[in-house]
C-alpha cells in the first residue's frame, strides 16, 4: 500500500469549482448540493474571499499567535460583532472537532467539573474528544477508551436531560439540528430546557453550529431563533470559504477560567483573511434570507411532491429527505446519471446541504433529478 488512505474515493475526479458548480477534469459540471459538508457555504472560489486570500499570502502568510496582527483582529473583531447574545471571547483554531475540543477543556476547566452530557445520534468530530462525545458506536470502537465521562441522552427529551445534568457536569454538549445523526431540529422549548438546566447546575452549554450555523438554517445562528443563547457556540466547515478555519465563542465566565490551550496554527493571517471576507459576504449578499427563502421553496416543494420519499426535515438549507434505506444508491444515481453531488446522513437519508447562494431553480433542478433518481433506483 502506498498513497492515501482512509478514504474510500469516488468515480470523479474534480478540477475546478465555481459558486454553485464544480467540474470535472472531462469538463462536466456538477451542481453541488453538499457543498462539500458545507464548506462551500457561499459557494466554490467566491471572488471576494479569493481576493482576500490572495493579497494576505503575499503580505504575511504566517506568523505565530502570539504577535497580533491585522488580518487576525480583523476576524475577531467580525466574529465578536456577529456572535449571539455575549459570546465575544473568540478562540480561533483550524477544525471543527478541535473548536468542539476547545470548548470541552474550557468547560471543564471554568467549571472544574468533569462530566460531559451529549446526546444520541449527535456528532461532533473524530479527535479523541469530540469523539467520546459523539454517539456513533461504528466511529468509535476501534479507538477506545476515548475520554470518558460521557453521558448520552435521547435527543429532544427534557426530562433525561434534567435527569442526567447534576453539579457534577461540566458541559451539555448538543447540535441545534443534528446533522450527520439524520437531520434532527431540535424539538420546541428543548433547547430552552438546555439553558435552564444548566444555568440551575452552573454546567456549561455548548451549541455546535458547525453545521448549523453561518446562515444555513435561515438565521445566523440557528439557536437564535429559538431565543436561547449558549455559554459557548462552535463555527468551523464554511467559515473560511473553503480554508480550514474554526472557533469557539465563549462568554466572559468561560473565557477567563479558559485555562492553558494552544494551537500553533491558531489564526493564521490567510486563513483569518479568508473567514473575514467570508462573514462579508454572508452579510452583503443575505445569505441567512436567501437560505431561509429557497430552503422554504425546497421544502414545500418536496412536502407536497408525489416522490416516493416518507419524510423532509430541517431548516433553511439543511434539508433531510427521508428516503428509506439505499440513500447511498439514490446518491449514486443523482450523481452519475444527473450530475448533482448531495449527502448522505445516515443509510436512509438524503442530506442536501448546497452553497446558501443557491437559487430556487437550483432547487427545482434538484427535485425532479431526485424524481428520476428515486424511480430508477426502485426499477
Ligand atoms: C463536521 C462537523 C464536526 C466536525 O468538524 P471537522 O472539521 O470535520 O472536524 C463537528 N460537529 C458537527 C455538527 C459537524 O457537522
């Protein structure tokens, strides 16, 4: 064996991106609608983030975190602008599962507790932390002990909540719609429960808006529309445009106990220029509206179909159709036969997760290719 591993690789090889769209090296062209897990979240090489990129690699590529620098008080400046309720206390890291592992230590270290609560069928990452609190037994067994302490509750019920959250717990660590787990929204007051038991507890609540958050689900933030803002939210997959970039919100009790943490590539100026254009551009264009809009049209559109699917869920453009075990096939088909890229969560659900620039006929485009596509997969 030589080369790269892990990664089972797919029957196309991709050459170029361009907002909604990626080719491939025959020159045929794929709308996008898994926006690569949402990287993508304003679309392939956006000009402005492009630009932004290309003008800091010039002028300072790197410089270690502890010398200030321009491109890096810009992003912080911006992420503490947007953050919800008082959450302006930013760590910048590089990915999701190393925000997630942030906010972790922070609330075991501001809480000098050690109990962790998440929930059944959540997802937070794949580095030793994030995964002792993500529920999938399939990601976890071959490297266990991870790092204990984790108790899981069925997601969306108050009382195992209340019941599992004692003065012993640091943090309640939940998605406001889970992603990966099948596209799960959070059911109504559930996350409001959340606040409450923790603020009784004195635990930390985290949110991981990895996915959520950034636009997708129609608001900035998708706990704010359920009016509940948590002690410390993550943000990574589309923050940077397409470069690896990441951070963890804290509020002011967190941050101060934060405790020694450190990352060497912690808001590098590239990547903190990348994610401040990119935050530009989620404002200038309103991307949260647009994603509320077209999501609604995709939705309804979906819901009141004749497709042979059983349910759509989600918010905005995180939308989860249920389309029975074999999603994977319809995936395949909607790929090779339709040339539109989409998710799978989990084996019965077909995840769409596009760019928030796309357009209602984007949409239209994707539903009568998954008409076809569910009709050959069950011929
Ligand atoms: C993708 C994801 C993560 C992990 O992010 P990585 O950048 O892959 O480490 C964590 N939580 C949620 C909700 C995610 O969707």
């Amino acid at each position: 064996m030589s080369g790269g591993f892990v990664y089972s690789e797919k029957p196309v090889r991709i050459e170029r991106g361009e907002g909604v769209h990626l080719y491939d090296d025959d020159g045929t062209e794929y709308l996008d609608f898994g926006a690569s897990y949402g990287v993508a979240a304003v679309g392939h090489c956006h000009p402005e983030v492009v630009s932004a990129v290309k003008s800091q690699v010039e002028r300072l590529t790197f410089v270690q975190a502890s010398y200030p620098n321009a491109a890096r008080d810009g992003l912080y400046e911006k992420l503490a602008a947007v953050a919800p309720g008082d959450l302006d206390d930013v760590w910048l890291c590089n990915s999701g599962t190393e925000a997630n592992e942030a906010a972790l230590k922070f609330a075991r270290s501001a809480t000098g507790d050690s109990k962790i609560v998440a929930a059944r069928d959540g997802f937070h990452g794949r580095t030793m932390g994030s995964l002792a609190a993500t529920w999938k037994p399939k990601y976890k067994t071959p490297f266990e002990p991870l790092a204990g302490d984790v108790e899981f509750v069925p997601y969306g019920d108050e009382e195992a909540l209340a019941e599992a959250v004692d003065d012993e717990t640091a943090a309640v660590l939940l998605e406001p719609i889970q992603g990966e787990g099948g596209v799960n929204p959070a059911p109504e007051g559930y996350l409001q429960a959340a606040r409450e038991v923790t603020d009784e507890t004195g635990a930390a609540l985290i949110f991981d808006e990895i996915q959520t958050g950034l636009g997708r689900t129609g608001t900035l933030w998708a706990c704010e529309k359920r009016g509940v803002t948590p002690d410390v939210l993550t943000t990574a997959k589309g923050l940077g445009g397409g470069l690896p970039v990441a951070a963890t919100l804290c509020a002011d009790w967190v941050a101060e106990e934060a405790g020694p943490h450190g990352s060497t590539f912690s808001g590098g100026p590239v990547v903190s220029a990348a994610a401040e254009a990119t935050l530009s551009v989620i404002a200038d264009e309103n991307l949260p509206a647009n994603a509320a809009e077209v999501g609604s049209h995709l939705q309804s559109k979906l819901g009141g179909s004749e497709l042979p699917i059983r349910t759509v869920r989600g918010e905005g453009l995180l939308v989860g159709v249920e389309v029975g075990r074999g999603a994977n096939r319809v995936l395949k088909q909607l790929a090779m036969d339709h040339g539109i890229l989409a998710l799978p969560a989990g084996r019965s659900v077909v995840r769409l997760l596009p760019p928030l620039t796309v357009e209602e006929s984007h949409a239209d485009e994707v539903i009568d290719a998954l008409e076809s596509a569910l009709a050959e997969v069950s011929a």
